[in-house]
C-alpha cells in the first residue's frame, strides 16, 4: 500500500474534511487527502457560520464554496435536531459548485433512525420487529408484547441513550422507566430485543461497492455490541445472503462511503441501520481497509471525471 500512494501523482484540489480536529478518524482523513493533494483543512462545523446575504459559507478564514469538494466525516459530537441544521447550511456550498460526500440531503435522511427505518421497511428489509409511539400505555403494551424491548432516541450513535426494559419488571417500574425514557424522547422508537450470537456485523459499502465485514465482538455479558461498551472488532466472512441484504439496504440511499448494521438470527438476516457516516476504525482494525485513503481516491476520480 505505501508504494501505491508513492506512486500516485499529487493533484491540486481543495478538499475539506468536516469533522473533529484531533479525532482518529477525522485526522486520518485529512492525512490522505494532504498525501495526494498537498492541501489540508479540517472543519469543525461549530466554528460555521452562513452569510445568506451573500450566499456564502466561512469557516474562521476560508471560504468554504471556493473549495472543490467537502468529505463530511463528523457533523457534530452527538447526533440532535441540530445536526440537521449543520447539514442545512451545507447545501449552500453545495448549490455553488462544491461536490460534498455524502451530500447533506442523503445523510439527512438517515440522521433520523425513524426516517431510515421508514425507508427500509418501505423495501421489505428485514428488521427486528418496531413499534413507534407516543403513548406511553401503547409502550407500556410493546414491552410486555416484546418480553423484552430496547428503547432507542432518534438521533444517537453508538447506543447513547438506549434503555432495556424487561417485561418481568413489576408494572410501576416499567412505567417509570417508560415515563423516564420519554421525558427526554416524545417519539419513542422501541424494539423487541434481539438475543445476538455475541456479535452484530458492519458491512463497508464504497460508492455502493462492497469492500468487507467486520464484527463487533460483545464483552463483559454487554446487551449491546458496542465499542463503547467494551467490544471489539474482528475480521468476519458473511454469506452472500447478508452481503445482498445489506446491499440492498445501503442501495436505497445512494451514499458515497457507509455501512451496514446487520445482525444474524435465526430468522435469516436483519438489519438495523444504514450509517450516515461509516466508522473507519471498525473498517481498520477489523477487516484491514484503510477506508480513508479508498475513499479519498473515489472523491479524486469524482473531480476528475465532472
């Protein structure tokens, strides 16, 4: 690999990354975007401001429509009603002549896990069974339904803010849990939770391509596979059932670099989410693709080629 980038020859585009200045992710991406085009410029969209006067977009002295692309890798720490509004003040430079990967439109409609769940059961792809409501007694009914019910905010990665809530609970303690989740989400997003072979799989989809799985590894008896709850990554082979499930998944989206939740039960595959940004750490440590410098290569050949 290090003899190919040797061999590549520099372009001069101005391509941004938006992101978290000193995050792993957000700082790789911008290491092989400056390997190729000796041009390097992190955007931490807090720092954005939009001059619609003007039609203008700046980030401290740069003036974001005069780049030539924007790779958005981070929108913000946690997801909320107001990423979309970053996202939004996006579509200016966009609407100059900037190509943005993902373009915010896309990503706007998997920000929302309820819109990305609509889209995807409006395709037939298998999920775990839903119920989405504002009534807590119709939650309070899901939860004994379910035996056991995993509820989930709108907007949120990495499992922050999901509660478990089990039917063999007394009433009044599910209630309260209930009462306690929708304080802080009016729309609750509930799932019948799903007892995972110690392990979840993200399949790594570029410009919808498929390049590799890999697994996260449950730990400690965590309900959840995540990294933040102690998991790790590994390489994983899946069959060709899943890798044409999560295929077709990602297809309704049309985004340039994502992946693919997916779980295996013994009902077949299901699906839990389209990503809006795609992890590269998973992709790294687990299945051996240095995401960053793939995709940077595909934003290239997509300026090239306009």
């Amino acid at each position: 690999m290090a003899n190919f980038k040797q061999s590549l020859k520099k372009i001069h585009s101005k391509i941004g990354v938006i992101g978290k200045p000193g995050k792993w992710s957000t700082e790789i991406l911008a290491d092989a975007i400056e390997a190729r085009t000796g041009f390097r410029l992190i955007i931490d969209m807090s720092e954005v401001h939009l001059d619609l006067i003007n039609n203008k977009l700046y980030y401290k002295e740069y003036d974001l429509c005069g780049l030539d692309a924007m790779i958005i890798k981070k929108i913000s720490s946690r997801y909320n009603p107001n990423t979309l509004d970053r996202l939004e003040m996006l579509r200016i430079a966009e609407h100059s002549g900037v190509q943005i990967f993902s373009s915010p439109e896309k990503i706007i409609r998997l920000l929302d896990r309820l819109s990305c769940t609509v889209t995807l059961r409006n395709h037939n792809i298998p999920m775990p069974d839903t119920i989405i409501t504002e009534e807590t007694e119709t939650a309070f009914n899901t939860v004994k339904e379910f035996g056991c019910a995993v509820f989930k905010p709108l907007f949120s990665t990495k499992a922050r803010g999901m509660i478990q809530i089990d039917s063999k609970s007394d009433a009044t303690h599910i209630r309260k849990q209930i009462e306690g989740f929708k304080k802080d989400h009016q729309m609750m997003y509930i799932q019948k939770f799903m007892k995972l072979p110690g392990k979840d799989l993200g399949l790594i989809f570029l410009n919808g391509k498929y390049l590799g799985t890999y697994a996260r590894v449950s730990q400690n008896n965590a309900w959840n596979t995540t990294i933040n709850s102690g998991g790790h990554y590994e390489l994983y082979h899946p069959s060709d059932e899943i890798i044409a499930v999560a295929a077709k998944a990602q297809s309704l989206f049309n985004m340039d670099y994502t992946t693919v939740d997916v779980a295996e039960t013994e009902q077949g595959p299901v699906v839990f989410e389209v990503s809006a940004f795609g992890g590269f750490r998973g992709a790294r440590e687990g299945a051996g693709i240095d995401a960053a410098s793939l995709y940077t290569e595909h934003v290239i050949s997509s300026l090239e080629s306009r």
